[in-house]
C-alpha cells in the first residue's frame, strides 16, 4: 500500500534529471512468485542538470544486491524507490530484484495472466519492474535477456541469440522505461510480412493463445494498412525488422504502444465474425492504428514529462481519426466522434473532474488517461489543421519530425512548428492546452436589406481548475442557404477570437439560414435561438452533411427536453423530417442509422441542467421510450422496405458498406421490436449468422421481455468464449428497464463467470450499470450503492480500473437532493475505506470537492 498523504506533482516543477544512461542491460530470470530482474546501467552526468542527489524509483521490489562500478552501494530505501551515494563522474550500477509477478492483481509492472508472463509499464510501471529513473524524459537503448523455459519469450527491438531456456533482444532505439515490455508464454504466432516503401522488409507477428488463430486475420490486414496509410499519409516509416503485437485477456486499458512490441487488450484485437460485432472491428482497425502511428507520435518522439501526455494522444487520436476517415466514411466517423465527445468529454469538462488538455498537477497520473487529454486533445488538433491549412500542417508535422526525432518534447514545442512554419503567433490557440472547460457559443443574427451579420459571444464556465477562462481561438466552419435550400455561400472558416464579435455578410437577395459549426469545426457548445421550422429545414437541405445530421439531433434533443421538462408530445416535424431521409434511398445506410440515434439520457440530463432545471432520470427515460414508440408508429409504413433494404447477402465482411446496412437493419429492428412484439428479432436470431446480427436481435428479445430462452442458449453457445461472455453480461444489464437493471447487475456479480480480477468482466458488468442513466441513477441509490459495494472490494485488487470507473459519480451534483444524498453517501463510504489506493483517494477527493 501507498503513503497516507498523497503528494501533488506540480508541472512548474520539473526538472531534468541529474544523469543520463548510456545503456540498460537487463536480464529475467522468470519465476511466477519469484522473478529476478538484474540490471546494469551506464549513468553519466547530465551537463544540463541542476545537482541532485541520486534517486531511482522502486515499489514493491525487494532488493537483493546493489553496486556502484563492482562495490556494494551505499543506498538508503524509501516508500517510492531509494538514493544512493554515487561518484561525481560516470558510474555503473548494478542491481539485482526480485519480483511476484504471480500476485500482480493490479496489472503494472510484470504480471501474469492466464499463464503468460506481460508488462504494462505506461505512466509508472517500470519502477514494479526494477530500480529506474522512471520518467519519459530519461530514454536509453535496451538490450533485454529472458531465462526462462517457456517456447515464446519476447521482449522490444530486434530479436537476438535465442537457445535453450534463453532468448535476447536488442533495441536499438533510445526510449523511456514506459514503453519497454516483456511477453513469455506459451503463445502461437499468425506471422506475415511487410517491406516499407524504402525496401526494408519486417516481419509481422500477431501473438495470441492457442486455440485463438481463427482471430488474427483482421487485425493483421488492419496493422498492413496502418503501415501503409503512414508512410503516404505522414511519411513514416517503421525502423525495425520485426513488429510484434501480443493479445492478453487481462488488460486494464485498450493497449499499449511499447517499441516494437505492443502489447493489447484481446478485445481490442481478436475478431471473428462469429464473435465480434462490427463496431468491434471498426474499434480493433482504429486501436490498432493507433499504437502503430504511437511509433512516431509518442515513441520516435516521446513527452518531457506526464504533464504532455496530449502531446503524444492527442496526435495519435488525431492521427487514427483521419486513418478511419480514409479507410471508412469520413462524414459517418465524424459524427460518431461527436457524439462520443458529447457523451464522454463534455460532461467531464463542465463537472469536478474538469482539467486542461494539459493539466499542471495530478496526485496519480494513471487518473489522467481522460477523453479530455485524448478526444479533447485530438479535437485542438483537428482545430489547429482547419486554421493553418492542410499544406501548413503538413510542412508543420515535417518540421516536427525533423526538429524532435529522438527527443522528450512539450506542447511549447509542438506549437513552435506551427508557428515557425506559418509565422502565426499561437498564444491566444495555446489556451485551449492550459484552460479547462467547454466554450458555450452563443449567436444572434441581423438582417438588414441585403446585408447579414452573424454576432457571437463566447463564454467559459469558470471550475476549480481555469477560475478566469479567458476567450479562445475558435474555428467556426458555416456556410449560407436560400430560403429555397440553394447554398448562396459555401463553407467558410470565421475565426473567433473575442468574447463578442461580429461577421457581416453583404449583397444577400434573402435572408440566408446559416448552417453553422459545420464538420464540428470546434469543440464547443453551440446555443442559438432556432425555431422547429428552421431545423426541420436544415434536416432536410443542409448541404452539408455534419450540420444535417446535427439539425435532426437538434429537433430530437428539443422535443426530448420538453416531453422530459414538461410533459409535451412528440414534435411532429422531428418525426416527419426523419422519415423524410430514411426514405431517401441516395443517403449512406450508416449515416441514416445515425440519423435515428438520440441524443444521450445522460446528454440530456447534462442539458437541462445547463438550462437551470434539475432532471429526474425516469421521466428522461420516460421521454426517450415515448419517443421511440412514437417514430416505430410513424415509420410503420417504412419499416419493412428498409429492413429489406438494408439486407446484406453477400459473405459476412466487416467493411463500412456491409456495416453500415447492419447499423440501420439493427436501428428498424428496434424499432419494429416495438410493433410486432419481438417476432421479427426472433426470427433474425434464430438464423443469424454472425454477431452483429445475432446480438442485436438479442438485445431487442431483451427490452422487448421475451429473452428468457435465447439469453440461456446464447450463453450455452458461446460459455467458451470470454470476449463473448463479456457482451452477454453488459446486455442483459443495458436492455434492462429502469426498475430490473440494478437487480439484473447485481444477480450477474453472483454469477460464476463473474471475476472481478478481470478488468473487462468487471466493466462488462459494473460499466454497464453505470450506462443505465436511470438505472445507475435510481431515486433509492440502490445503483449508487451497488456500484460503491464493488469500487471498495476492487480498490485493493486493482486501483487503476477501481478509479477510472469511480468517474461514473462524476455528475452526482446534477440530480434531485434525494439522489445527491444518496450518491454523497455511497462517495463518502468510498473515501472511508481504510488503506485506499492513492489512485482511488485523488478521484473520490475530486469528485466530492
Ligand atoms: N498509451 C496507451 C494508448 O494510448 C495507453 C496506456 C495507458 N495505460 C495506463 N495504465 N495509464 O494506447
Ligand atoms: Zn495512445
């Protein structure tokens, strides 16, 4: 366990490290209870370092021997890692520890899962591994020795001497411990081959556990393309001769980018049709694109300190974004990003948890991995691009790469490109790194002969962390329309820079109705006057298409608010607008898919608070059903044309054609389940195929009550499957109704194949009663309480995913008193919790602050 007190880490605080290392031998020696890491390392003085004493973090080691160039060290131990008397020039140490990966529950450091040996060392693992400078600036070549009798034992770089008991490898470019890794066990291999656009051939290894091979193709094919996209896209190409991805099943986040040897979530990785949904494929293609662009953005070059995790995420989200945009729908993935920074983002920047993309103090960095660092930080990105230009941005990355290879870099220096390249002066844009918070937009128009002018006002709500927001550099893309639909003024960029500022629009025949934030060009909220007949006109004529599908999400949301605040009917002309573009045929089934997706319970909550009304969870839900029934009658005529519509013969392929058909076959579905009762999801159950198909029919035999034989036959299906046992958990407890889910979540916590050492069971479980908006948020607290229960037994096992899930709390302060009480109740038993990890502490502190 941890000190009692934490410590806050400050960014103004930094300071480079005293010594830097000419080399790191490490070998392993493995052992379940009892593995022995010895190191040797080469320290030299760093000439531009302040004098310090000599200090290397350890936890949770026990150390067997330290010398100094062949004599005993002089060390003293702490908490945190030790110091030790050191020589004023360059000096060797070398240590020998020994470590239990067999009892790493929390899943840092060497741990074992199902019998292999892996490592997950991001933010401050390495320091479980050994006694290390464990900070990204301290980078080193890694030369690694595994003793061991498993048959698979890999490590990052190039593959060395391999014998009997032994295997080595070299990596020959410098990094920072938190990306080295460690993988042994008894794996199998789907191998395949790539040659860079330079000639250098690599080899290509998927490592999975046997029985697991009928899994590999698509994440193999997904890596291929990735390599691909890189080079013509960004030039970059990769720097070994072997690229080795490894699939464990205990995992506490996606993945991770370790050099040469990522290592990834099975879920994150493994596909079939049989088992994996296509929105599992389209995640597995964007994950894995991901950790291969980490290669350059984070590995090449790395972040100063934790502080400029933006630095490499935010980039890297950016960068898989526009790979997924080329690979799949542009439009589509866009307005699926929105919606998911809607849904994840915002409410953490308007609630206690609010921090800049690049926060300036954290107790525990790993509570720092948030959609704000990454989908916030990608969105700057996105917001830099439209502002410079796609050919400014491209010479501003050449300069990056250029300027930083090999380098531990800041956000100062990733603005500096930008501004040596286009000669802008980025001090006001810098604030969208250093302030927290949502802008609200607020615009009002005047029209007057002829003569349009557009005013905006922007406004920050002041938090803990930003109290005085100042104004922010904001992109607004928009474009004009006729009253007749015609676009009388393409997109245009307008660049707010004020708190109030004006744009005038001369020489108009009509008054113009303004398509605004066109392409989410900004991450902000967008508050303006509009009336019904407004929108349902942009719903039906809007030129482009991110503002169409915004409008039809605006008339969903406005007429939600009004059935949940005040008792109103279904608006009429959300519901005919609506049928309008499913009918028409020339629009991508995907995007007509998520032309029916509603906004969020908790996205809806979230606004009506903002409008100074409390929102009561049930009648929230209880707006979304009526709406729901409300467009199943209105659609009845449609519903069968487009489900056939929307039937795909061909073979099962996961591609954005066939996908997208199965996104709106699986929305009219819902919808039909409404009027027939659940005949059509039965019968789609029965003969399907694949899981995407074969899921959605089951959620609606769920929500529809008529689950009980097809919940117990998939089970029996697939018990074999853990990826697919995780589905069949979270299902039963996200179709539940309001009343049933916490029940239905708690029954599942007893089931046998519940196991909560498993970071993915326990978020299939526990994660899907904190979706459930009026299940998690039920007027007893019986969801808050359930939720408590867990968080406290898991805290000791494994704090990292105890505190990321604790974040469900986070908009506690939205609700009734009732529910406040409630929620205070269960937070505050939470942080009562004697020895609580100093993750969990700083996230509970956090939130009830
Ligand atoms: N760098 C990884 C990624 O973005 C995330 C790993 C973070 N892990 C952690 N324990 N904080 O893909
Ligand atoms: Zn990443």
């Amino acid at each position: 366990m941890r000190d009692a007190a934490p410590q806050t880490i400050l960014l103004s605080d930094y300071t480079p490290f005293g010594w830097q290392l000419e080399k790191v031998e490490l070998t392993f020696i493995l052992a379940p209870r009892a593995t022995r890491v010895k190191s040797r390392i080469a320290f030299v003085p760093n000439p531009g370092a302040p004098a310090q004493d000599f200090f290397l973090h350890g936890e949770e080691l026990t150390l067997i021997s330290a010398t100094i160039d062949g004599t005993p060290a002089d060390t003293h131990l702490t908490s945190e890692g030790l110091t030790a008397k050191v020589p004023d020039g360059a000096f060797t140490w070398e240590a020998e520890v020994e470590i239990d990966p067999a009892n790493n529950t929390a899943l840092e450091g060497l741990y074992m899962s199902n019998g292999m040996y892996c490592t997950q060392c991001e933010a401050e693992g390495f320091r479980k591994i050994t006694y290390y400078p464990d900070r990204p600036d301290v980078m080193s070549v890694f030369s690694v020795r595994i003793e061991g009798d498993l048959p698979v034992m890999l490590s990052n770089g190039n593959p060395g001497k391999k014998g009997d008991g032994f295997a080595e490898w070299h990596d020959p470019w410098p990094k920072p411990a938190y990306l080295f890794a460690l993988v042994a066990g008894e794996l199998v291999a789907h191998s395949d081959h790539f040659t860079t656009r330079s000639g250098k051939p690599v080899d290509l290894n998927l490592w999975v556990r046997p029985g697991d091979e009928g899994k590999c193709a698509f994440g193999m094919e997904a890596l291929k393309k990735s390599m691909t996209w890189d080079e013509e896209v960004y030039g970059r190409e990769y720097d070994l001769d072997v690229f080795n991805i490894v699939a464990v099943d205990d995992f506490n986040m996606g993945a991770m980018e370790n050099k040469g040897l990522n290592i990834f979530n099975s879920s994150a990785v493994l596909a079939s049709p049989e088992t994996s949904t296509d929105m599992n494929f389209e995640r597995i293609e964007a994950i894995i694109a991901h950790e291969y662009f980490h290669n350059w953005t984070g590995n090449r070059i790395t972040c100063r300190d934790w502080f400029q995790l933006c630095l490499k995420e935010g980039l890297t989200v950016f960068r898989d974004a526009q790979f997924t945009s080329d690979m799949r729908s542009a439009p589509v993935k866009r307005i699926q990003d929105t919606i998911d920074l809607r849904a994840r983002q915002f409410p953490e920047d308007s609630g206690p948890l609010a921090h800049p993309v690049r926060p300036d103090h954290y107790q525990e960095i790993n509570n720092f991995y948030t959609a704000t660092v990454y989908e916030k930080g990608a969105e700057v990105i996105g917001m830099l691009k439209t502002l410079v230009g796609d050919d400014a941005y491209k010479a501003a990355l050449d300069l990056y790469f250029d300027r930083h290879d090999g380098q531990a870099c800041t956000i100062e220096d990733w603005l500096k490109v930008f501004e040596d390249t286009t000669g802008r002066d980025l001090t006001q844009f810098k604030r969208w790194y250093t302030q927290a918070g949502t802008p609200r937009v607020t615009v009002s128009e005047a029209w007057d002969d002829g003569t349009y002018t557009l005013t905006f006002r922007q406004e920050t709500k002041p938090s803990a962390a930003t109290p005085a927001p100042q104004p922010q550099v904001i992109p607004m893309a928009l474009g004009l329309l006729n009253p007749n639909g015609d676009e009388v003024r393409p997109t245009e960029v307008l660049e707010i820079t004020q708190a109030e500022q004006s744009f005038v629009f001369e020489d108009l025949a009509s008054k113009p109705v303004p398509s605004l934030l066109r392409g989410f060009s900004a991450p902000v909220t967008l508050d303006r006057e509009s009336t019904t007949e407004e929108r349902a006109f942009l719903l039906a004529h809007d030129t482009d298409s991110f503002t169409r599908w915004e409008a039809g999400n605006a008339l969903a949301r406005q007429t939600l608010l009004d059935m949940a605040a005040k008792g109103a009917a279904p608006e009429p002309a959300y519901l005919d607008g609506i049928q309008a573009v499913l009918r028409d045929a020339s629009l991508d089934p995907a995007y007509r898919a998520l032309m029916l997706a509603l906004p969020t319970q908790s996205d809806l909550a979230g606004t009506l608070k903002d409008k100074g009304i409390t929102p009561d969870p049930d009648a929230i839900w209880q707006a979304v059903e009526t709406l729901r029934q409300a467009l199943a009658e209105h659609l009845q005529d449609l519903l069968p044309r487009l489900a056939a519509e929307t039937h795909v013969d061909a073979p099962y392929s996961p591609d954005a054609e066939q996908a997208g058909k199965r996104a709106l076959g699986g929305a009219v579905l819902r919808l039909l389940t409404r009027l027939d009762g659940g005949k059509a999801a039965a019968a789609q159950y029965a003969k399907a195929d694949n899981m995407t198909l074969q899921l959605s029919a089951l959620g609606c035999l769920i929500s529809a009550g008529k689950d009980e034989a097809e919940v117990q036959a998939f089970y029996d299906q697939w018990k074999h499957d853990r990826l697919v046992i995780d589905k069949w958990f979270g299902l039963q407890i996200m179709q539940a109704t309001p009343e049933a889910s916490v029940p239905t979540a708690k029954a599942l916590t007893e089931h046998p194949d519940f196991n909560m050492k498993n970071p993915n069971r326990f978020r299939a479980t526990l994660g899907a009663l904190a979706g459930h908006h009026a299940g998690f948020h039920a007027a007893d607290g019986s969801g808050y309480a359930l939720l408590a229960d867990w968080l406290i037994r898991l805290d000791p096992v494994n704090p990292q995913t105890t505190a990321r899930m604790s974040t469900a709390f986070q908009t506690w302060t939205r609700y009734d008193a009732g529910r406040q009480a409630h929620a205070r109740a269960a937070l505050e038993r939470i942080a009562a919790t004697p020895g609580l990890s100093r993750d969990t502490t700083e996230m509970v502190q956090r939130i009830l602050a």
